[in-house]
C-alpha cells in the first residue's frame, strides 16, 4: 500500500509517499481502507522529530492521528463491526496510508449525514475537545467557558459542543477572518487578541466573576491571564503548548481562589482510558453530530501526494478547522 513514511525528520519536504506493507488486523482489530485522514498541529511536532509515537517505536512510522473509510477486515474477536462498515477511528499514528488497523474500542461508526470526507475530520479534535470539557474540565450546561485558538481544529469543535451543550463560550482568535468564523461556530463573545486583551474582554464579559474553565492551546504566554481569567473554584484544562512549556506559576493565586490546573494528552493516554473516552463520547457526543448539530470544519481538502503542502499550510495558522488529506475511494 501507500504511505507518508517519516525516514528522516525536518521541514514539510521529509513527508514522502512510498510502498509498504500492508498492516493485518489483530483479534480485537478492525483493518480501515482509509477514505480520508486529517492533520493535527500534533504531526508538525512528530515531522520535525519532537513527538514520537508512544511505545516501542514501529518499522515504518506513518503519521495520522484520524482517518475515516471502510472496514475490510476483521479480527476474531470483534463484535462491533462488519466487513463493508463506514467508520472513523481515533489513532495512536499511521493515518497517512491507505490502509490502516485500529482497536475496535477506537473505532465508531460514521452517521449517516457526514461523507467519509469529513468524517476524517473528526475523532481526534472531537474527542480532545469532549475530553477537555467533560473529562478534565467537569463542565455543566451554564457555565462560562474560555476556548483560545478558537477558529483551530479542536477550538472550533470545543464552541460547538460547548454550545450545543448549554455552555456559554468566549473564545479568542488571531484575525478578523477567524473572529467571524468562531462566531458561526457558537461563541457568544470572540476577541481577536492581536487588537484586544482577552483578561480585559473576560472582566468585563462575567462582570468581574471569572470563567469557570479555560481550554488552552498556548501555554507559556497565557499561563499568568488564565490564571487571573478563572473564578474560584475555575479550571484551567492544559491541551497545548504552542507558544511554549515553561512558565512561573502564582501559586498564591492558585491557592486563594482554589484554582485547578489540568493536563491532557490523547495520544500517549493507556487504552483503557481511551476507550472509556471513547465510550463516553459515543452515548453523549456522537448524538450531536448524527443530527447535525454540531460538525467537522473543514478548511482545505489535499490529496494525498500533496501533504507536505498541506503541513505548510498549517503552520501559516491561516487554516479555520481542519485540513483533510484524501487516500481512497469518497462516498
Ligand atoms: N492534548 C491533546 O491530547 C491534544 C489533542 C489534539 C490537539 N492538541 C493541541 O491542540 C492545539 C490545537 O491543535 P489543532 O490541530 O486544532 O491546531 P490548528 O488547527 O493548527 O490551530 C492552531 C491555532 O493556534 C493559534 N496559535 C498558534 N500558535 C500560537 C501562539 N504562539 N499564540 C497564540 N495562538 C497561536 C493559531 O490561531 P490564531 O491565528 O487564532 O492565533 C493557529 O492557527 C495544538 O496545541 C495541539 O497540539 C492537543
């Protein structure tokens, strides 16, 4: 089959398509002829040798976090899924090729309303964004949630499901294309913060109350604002790191108003809870999307040659939701 294989790291010219050999389903496995897969800000990291899988490290390391297709082998043991299924799976890597093998537990049917195209968008920003506010953040419809890096892919799926779910969502942006779209996605305030200063926006939005969570893509540079942004009792749910990790903390803060500081990270995260994540974005998720009320952004479409100019792409931060890279045959 064909593949992305990273034999060397660096700029987006590594990426290569080459032949390898095909992958074989395991008894709880299902093989995905891969439709579509998608970029995540996580593959750059992984392209430049600053992310490697987690585990022992594979023959061939085949980027891709997501992909979406048709199942056209199953191992003995699986039960959920049949030869000929539509399907979307959240993956540890190996989403760049046109066939890859994911643990049944990980893998969900695709509804009917959404193409294979833009299923291919979905499991790993939907569930990250799920997570951050269900898993880690606690959220309950009512509260007041600050969504940074709005208009990316996990951003504009953290607006809607908040949303959609009864939340009320401030999110924050890089320009007045992404303010406008983060709009469309839900948000009820958006602040492009190259012209504004989110604390200040954040003050004057819960008047002076605070958000009870933050999900944060930035790190470093929003470490000392989120803290300030956060109520008593607030979260701040820790789900990137793009301007940097290191950052001095006040802790007196984080005592006086019993803040909580939460890390997650899917792709290193044991199966178990992945699939417990999984599970519980299936009963209380995948509802939303199966009536349209939330869906995949999709920014631009790639085949699959192209992907390196596709990871360009993405490091300009020009894309608004997500970048999909076709492999096989669409619906
Ligand atoms: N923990 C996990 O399990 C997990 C899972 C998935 C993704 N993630 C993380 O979630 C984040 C979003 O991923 P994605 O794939 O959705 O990304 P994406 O679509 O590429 O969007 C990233 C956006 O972040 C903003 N940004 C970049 N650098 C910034 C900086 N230094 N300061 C402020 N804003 C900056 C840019 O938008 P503006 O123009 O608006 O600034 C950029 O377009 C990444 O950090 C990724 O690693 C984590």
């Amino acid at each position: 089959m064909k593949a992305v294989v990273l034999e060397s790291f660096g700029g987006p010219e590594v990426l290569r398509v080459r032949e390898v050999p095909e992958p074989q389903a395991g008894p709880d496995e299902v093989r995905i002829r891969v439709a579509a897969t998608a970029l995540n800000r996580a593959d750059l990291m992984e392209r430049e040798g600053r992310y490697p899988p987690p585990g022992k490290p594979p023959r061939f390391q085949i980027p891709g976090l997501e992909v979406s297709g048709v199942v056209d082998q199953v191992g003995e043991r699986v039960t959920a899924f049949q030869i000929g299924d539509r399907v979307m799976a959240l993956l540890a890597g190996g989403g760049y090729a046109q066939a890859v093998v994911s643990h049944e537990r990980l893998t969900m049917p695709v509804p009917d309303c959404i193409t294979l195209e833009r299923a291919a968008a979905l499991p790993e920003v939907f569930l990250t964004a799920f997570d951050a506010l269900h898993e880690q953040g606690g959220a309950h419809p009512g509260w007041r949630i600050l969504v940074h890096a709005g208009a990316s892919g996990v951003g504009s799926a953290a607006i809607q499901l908040a949303r959609q779910q009864g939340m009320s969502v401030m999110a924050t942006v890089g320009s007045h294309l992404k303010l406008e779209a983060a709009r469309a996605f839900g948000a009820d305030r958006v602040v492009n913060y190259r012209q504004e200063k989110f604390i200040n926006a954040v003050e004057e939005w819960t008047g002076g109350v605070g958000v009870d969570v933050v999900i944060d893509f930035i790190g470093q540079d929003y470490l000392s604002d989120n803290l300030k942004a956060l109520a008593p009792g607030g979260t701040l749910v820790v789900v990137g790191t793009l301007s940097g990790a290191q950052a001095s903390l006040n802790l007196g803060m984080v005592l006086a108003k019993r803040l909580r500081i939460q890390g997650t990270a899917l792709r290193s995260r044991p199966l178990d809870l992945k699939m417990a994540l999984v599970r519980r974005f299936l009963r209380e998720g995948w509802g939303l999307l199966a009536s349209g009320s939330v869906k995949p952004v999709i920014d631009r479409v790639y085949p699959l040659q192209h992907v390196a100019e596709a990871h360009a792409y993405m490091a300009s931060n020009q894309n608004i939701g997500k970048i999909v890279i076709t492999v096989g045959e669409l619906d």
